[in-house]
C-alpha cells in the first residue's frame, strides 16, 4: 500500500469507472464507488420520488398513503393460504373461450409473432401440433404466422407457466385455492428438464409425455388431491410445504428438491387411498421421483394466489408479478391496475451445462420470476446453499443476496424462516419506489434456455430484471398520486 | 472500558474460573482463558501423548506408524458403500442364539441390570412382554432381576440401536451391506417420537405397534427393498440419501427430515410394482410420512456397516464405535480390539419440550452417536442449521462447532459436502490423539429421555462424551505400542 505521504495520486473516484483504471494504471490508489444518485440519475425522476417516499409528519402525503397500502398489501400476501385443491383435466374446462377459438396462452407481457425468442415460438408450434391443428412444425408455424391463432398472457387468465408458459386447452391444469381470500390460481404440470415444451422442443417424445400427462398423471394426481382434500378438508398445504422447504434446501423457484419430495409424500400416501390402477401409480410415481422441480409449478401457483390477494391495493406501490416472454421483462404494481411496465430482458449470469457457453442463451423467460414477488426465489437465496453448486457464486454470496433484498421490501414474513439469517423472515413486498431510490434490483434465480427452440435447458444462474421498469413504474405512480416532477 | 492507564487490576487468568470472578468483582478487567495443559493435566500421559503424536522424521516412529494405520482407516470410511439390501423378518432368523434362550440386545457397553438407567430398564421389561415371557410389567422385571433373560451389546452383533436399542427375538431388522467390504449391519425400525419402547415406554399401545411392525411394515418394506434391488441391482443406497440430505438441512442424526422423504420416495416407488396389499401399503405409507425420524435407524446402520470397515486396523487411533447404555458412555478404537473406553454418560444440554427441565432428563443413551463417529450428527452440524430450533444455539454456533471438529479428526470425507463451510467435506476419523491433545470433545447432537421408563423423549440437545473414555484409550494405545510415560 501506498504510504500517505507518497507522491503517487489517491483518488475515490464517482461515475465513469475508466477513470479508475487509468489512475491505477499510473500507479495510484484509486477507490471507484459503485453510486449513482437517487432516481437513476435522472433529476426530474428524483424529484418524483422524493414526493413518493413519504412525509411521516402528514398522514395525507403521497409517502404515507403509500406505506399504508404497502402495509396492507403485505399483511395480505402473509395472511394467503394457497392450497392445492384439483386438477383440472383440460383448460378449456375452466376457460370457455378456449373451447370456441384457437387460443394459447403464454408467459409475460403481450408479445406478437414476429417478436417472439426462439423457444417461445417452438412451444407455440409444438402446442398447435399437440392441439392436433396441424400435423408438421412447417404448417403448424404458418398457421402461426398467418395469425389463425389467438395468444394470451398466462397472467390474465390467473395462471403461470414457468419459461414458455404455453397452456393449450387439452392441457391438465393444477388448481390452487388461496383459503383465506378465496381467489384462485392456476398452472400447467411440469415436465422435468432437457426436452421440453416450455423450453421450446415439440418433437414427437415432447407430445407424447404430454398426452400422457392427460391420460395418466393428471387423472392421478387429481385422485391424489382430492383424496388428499377428503382427509383433511384442506387439500394439500403450499405454503406450509414451501415454508418446511426453506428450511431443507429450496428457495422453491430453481431449487424444489425437498419440496418435490414433500409433495410427493403426501400424494403417494393419498394414492394408497385411491382406486386409482397400480400401473399408473406405477408411472406416476416414477415420474415424480425423477423430477426434483416438479414442484416449482405448483409453487408459482401458490405465489399467484398469494400475490393475486395483495393486487390492487389503491397507491400501494409494492410489486405484485414480474414476468417475462423472453423478449420484455414486465412487472406490474398492486396499485397500478393490470399496465405492465416493460423492458427488453436482460441475460441471466450462471453456470452452463457441459456443452454450451453465454452466447447460446436466450433473454430471461418465464412466469417463474412470480416466486421472487411472493419472497421466494432470489429474494430467500439464502435458504438454499445448494443452489450455488448450480448458478455459481458462494454460500457467503448467496446470504449477502438475500440481506440486500431487505433494502427494497416493505417487511419480513414471519411464516417464511431463512435459517442462514438466524431464521429472519423472508424480505417481502417489493417496492418500486426502493428499487429506484437505491438504485438495487431484486435477484432473480433461473433456469437459462437456449435461444434456439426445441433445444432446453443449458444452464442456471441469476438474473436482475431491467431498472426501466421499476422506474416507469414509479413515474406512473407519481403521475396517479399527482406527484410533480419538482 | 477500563483504560490502560486506570489503577484496577488487569488480568489474564488461567486455571480455577472462580479468580477470574473475585477479579471482576472488585472492579477489574478480566480474561479467563480456558486452557488446559495436553494430556489433560495428567503430566504422564503428557508425555504418552507427544510419543504417540509422531516424528514425521522417522517412519518407524509410533506417531508415523499411527497416521499410516488412521490413513488406512479413513481410506476405509470413506469408500464404504452401505445399501440397504433386506429386511429381516425377525431377528432370529439372523442370529440363532436368540431362538435358542432369552436374549436381548442393548445400546451402548455391558450394563447389569442393577446398574441399568430407568427406560432401558423399561424397554427391557417391554421386550420380555412383547416375547411372552412376561404376562405384566411386574412379572417381567422379575425375571429380569433373577437374570433369567441374557443381556448383550447390540454392537458385538454388528447392530446399533438408538435410545434403549432393545432388539429382541421377534423384532424385524434392517439389513445393511458395505458394498464395498462386504461387511453387514442390521438396525431395527424407527417407532417415532412420543411413547416408544426405546425410551422404556412399555403399556399396550407401545408393544401392538411392534406387532404392527411385523405384520405389516417389515414384510411391506421387505417388499418394496427387495423390488429396489430388483430394479437395479444394489438395493437403497443409503450413503446417497446421507449425502444429500446434508445439502437439505440434515446432519442424519437428531434430524433426518429430508433422508426419511428420500427414503420414502425410493420405497414408496418401489412398493408401486410389488402385489403388497394396498391396505399394507396405506397403512405404511401414513406410518413413515408421519415420522421424519424415520431415517434414524437407517442412517446408524449406515455409519455401523462404515466404522466396522475402518475397525481392525493396527495401530490406528481412529474411534470407530461411540456408544451410550444410559449409565455409561464408551469408545471403540479401530487399533485397540474390541475394549471399550468408558465413563459415566455426560447429561445433554439443549432445549426441552413444554412440561419438561434438565432434572427429568436421563444421562446421554443409545448408539445413535455412531453417526457422529463417521463424521455425520454433531460433526456435520453445520449441515443443519433447522436443528437449532430443536436443540438451541445459533446457525453460527453450529457452523463454528462443525469447523472446531477439523481439529479432532483425521481428514476430510470428499463425497459428503458441507454447504454452510462452502461445501467442504465432513470431518472424518476422529483421532483420540487429537481430542486428548486438543481438549476438544466431539460435538453429539441427541434426543433427551425422561429418565423414568416410558415417558419417552422430552427434548432434544448437544452432549460431549466424557474426556476420560479418550484418555483411558490413549493410554492403552501408549502401552500397546510401548510408548512410556516419560
């Protein structure tokens, strides 16, 4: 080190990070501080969420209204109960529309054909070949093209659906019950990894598991849940298995080994009540014991449920989905009504699968990222140690990740311990107006697709959704509370 | 703070704690180290022990000799692969001698019966129920008390048992082989918590669920054992289930939540393509999906089959056997034959269940430490942070004790990662030079029993063995290998 009385410049430097390097470069001491001011940089943004941040001394001030309803937003998502209550056999039992028109839904934000990432694209054509509307990729894409399809976004239609997020109407749902609020929530079963339709594959072994799926493990699992529903009145318990999986391992968005395994339990042991025939127990059973993310399906319904009951609360400006179609990340804000607020996706860091490199990934995609809106996922990273074998980065990383989360949520859940934290609560209730002021993103764990269709998974790693959302989110907050740009 | 100018006195202490209090009282600073000379005070063994600790410089030495033999000894360890192969419907059909007279075997060393601790006096009453002998608890201890019912140790039958570890005749055993040394280990099944026969619970409910057990779970789990083998040929590969379920917030000691849902999964798939009756089935399932301790027995004889591989090597110091009768706590030293080091059992420290304090509680009991003794339960405490709920302390204290174990042991076991140390192998070979030089005890994590029979377990904590089974094993290793005492 440098002596204090050395010729040699030393310099803490703001801004532009070059000019750190060219003073060490030269020999001195130079310090970059990672700032940037409030309201990334833009003065009229800051001004806005000044207004926004609150006034403790004026219950009517912008700030107060806003932590009042961020409060009640919250006492809502820790008050949800999600409960696995059926399966549905096919969509189109539980949305009509599907039966009338040929309709698919998807993850994100709307997004047209011609903007669509590869993999998003291989599951639609893969879906309409599943739905028997064409017999070839080449037909079912020129259907496709010619717009003799309809598309809608899983979000609208109280679903999710991890990456692709495609539902088509002969697909089994799960459906899931939020018991203290009544809403419900539903998604499409997960299918393991590799090939997979979600990630774009719609090759002949991709459709038949899913026919299968119709003809075997949802009838199963349906017998399964509603045994399970008859013994305890309840169905099978979300929260508390997502609860008892933090404790194990999971952060329940790329990691659900010890959920899968919770839930498993509790539907072998309902099968054995069931007249359901051994053979697909048989096959079920297998599939599921095979399959360690098979719950993370079933735990972003459950944080739909949850974050359904916490949407529109008038003012609150916690966040209440994060979803991307692989082209735009889009949030929306409980106190914002359905207006996504959307940004090109950014590229997730991690760690690939023998074979494959950066350059072969697809932007962020997926429903998935509800788990981090609900608590889960990045924002509990600190709950799953193992997961940094997968995504990379230290267990010390991963702690540090979730403390930082505690800067930009409005509280901690007490139902949901991280036990690296001495058991603190999960940081929950994102808050748009934090996220910009500290210029700090939520962390986001996930699965990273390839960006050619058909081709699955290739990685795992983490990924912070883009800063222009939340900061078009908060100017439309300021716009609706009528706070002024200074 | 005092300054280093202020008049009252400042002290380093060492030796009696009560000075460094007389300090403190009268106004001073204090520092009480908590030291102690190696050899445990005891200036001969002092001595024993440098001739013992080696000279790298002559590979004749008894140190160099010594770290040979444990090098051998934690080859062994960590190459043992235990499976579970079968379920044995009774335990006479593995040992003859039991078919033949009254036999029962127990935890820990030898004990007579005057010297046994209140609930394995209870569980030896309710075995000799269970078998007939007795018609009442009365009559029963009578013939116990006239010694007309034979007594031996679990572990001279290649057997561990947790609490009691009362095995009797009629009772179903786990079947475990080393693949790897072709050695076997048997255990028997996991009652649960509450009123067990291994905590000396002995009334009517106590002893129809042992019946149960061989009706229906044994031949059930022998069913579903027996069709894993088929499948692929090894059986359940219980090393596997350990190893993963220390990345799932087990140590597979006082908490087997994930092993036991592992296990369960692996069974219940199993059972999917036998022709058990489904009511068996049913009945099976509930039974193990209600108990998260299942993996218990499971998980010791896992770690028998392991340390009786790594016992037998000359000259080695590693402890290969930690065993509890309740009365006594003793070693086995893999060089040093079949002598047992013992010394009256240390009292648990930890948390107790409502209703219950430290003076219900009994002296330290069972076999379950032989998990400890191949480098699981206290020594991998680090792997679960959850059981501090249970058994008291912080996530850093369990993360500290784990890494004061590196300090006593011989290596690191590479296929068992410990995620909150960033994934570096479990403590392995636990070498009495090391403890006795060190004054470092090994870290047992322990279910507490009510010391009245048949109450059953009454909280859960952290136990030391007693420095004196280390001690009395150096000086016997000393003198075998004619190292003198100055």
């Amino acid at each position: 080190m440098s002596s204090i009385l050395s010729s040699a410049p030393r310099v803490v430097n703001l801004g532009l990070e070059s000019f750190t390097e060219s003073v060490t470069r030269n020999g001195g001491d130079a310090l970059h501080l990672d700032w940037k001011p409030p309201g990334d940089a833009d003065p009229a943004l800051a001004w806005q969420l000044a207004g926004l941040m609150g006034d403790a001394d004026d219950p009517q001030s912008a700030g107060a209204r806003i932590d009042r309803a961020n409060a009640v937003a919250c006492e809502r998502i820790i008050a949800a109960r999600p409960l696995l209550v059926d399966v549905a056999l096919r969509a189109d039992n539980i949305w009509p529309e599907m039966k009338t028109g040929r309709l698919l839904l998807h993850a994100g934000a709307p997004v047209e054909w011609r903007d669509m990432c590869g993999p998003m694209r291989g599951a639609m054509t893969g879906a309409a070949m599943y739905e028997g509307w064409a017999d070839t990729p080449q037909a079912a894409t020129a259907l496709l093209e010619r717009g003799e399809i309809g598309f809608a976004q899983c979000h609208d239609f109280k679903a999710v659906g991890p990456m692709s997020g495609i539902i088509s109407a002969s697909m089994p749902l799960f459906v899931v019950r939020n018991a203290t609020h009544g809403n419900l929530a539903y998604t499409n079963l997960n299918e393991g990894i590799g090939k997979c339709l979600r990630f774009g594959a719609n090759s002949p072994d991709v459709l038949a598991r899913l026919k299968w799926f119709e003809q075997v493990l949802a009838p199963t699992l349906k017998a399964a849940t509603l045994a399970q529903c008859e013994r305890d009145g309840n169905g099978v318990d979300l929260k508390s298995i997502q609860a008892q999986a933090l404790l194990m391992g999971d952060e329940v968005h790329s990691r659900n080994a010890a959920a899968t395994a919770l839930y498993f339990m509790q539907m072998a042991t309902a099968l054995s009540r069931t007249a359901v025939p051994q053979a697909h127990v048989r096959e079920s059973l297998e599939f599921l014991s095979r399959n360690s993310q098979f719950f993370l399906n079933l735990s972003m319904a459950a944080c739909k449920a949850i974050m359904d009951a916490a949407h529109g609360i008038e003012c609150s400006s916690v966040v209440t989905a994060t979803a991307r179609n692989g082209t735009t990340t889009a949030i929306r804000v409980s106190g914002l009504g359905n207006a996504w607020f959307e940004a090109p996706s950014a590229m997730p860091a991690g760690l690939y699968f023998p074979g494959f490199r950066a350059q072969d990934a697809n932007p962020d995609l997926g429903d998935s990222a509800i788990t981090e809106t609900a608590g889960y996922g990045g924002l509990s990273i600190a709950a799953s140690p193992a997961l940094t074998l997968l995504v990379g980065g230290s267990v010390a990383d991963a702690n540090a990740y979730s403390r930082l989360m505690y800067e930009i949520t409005t509280t901690k859940n007490p139902a949901l311990s991280l036990p690296n934290l001495e058991f603190d609560g999960a940081p929950t209730g994102m808050d748009i107006r934090k996220i910009v002021d500290s210029g700090i993103l939520p962390v986001v764990t996930t699965g990273i697709a390839h960006k050619e269709a058909g081709i699955g998974q290739i990685g795992a790693g983490i990924v912070r959704p883009p800063m222009a959302c939340y900061v078009k989110a908060v100017k439309a907050l300021a716009a609706k509370l009528g706070v002024s740009a200074g």
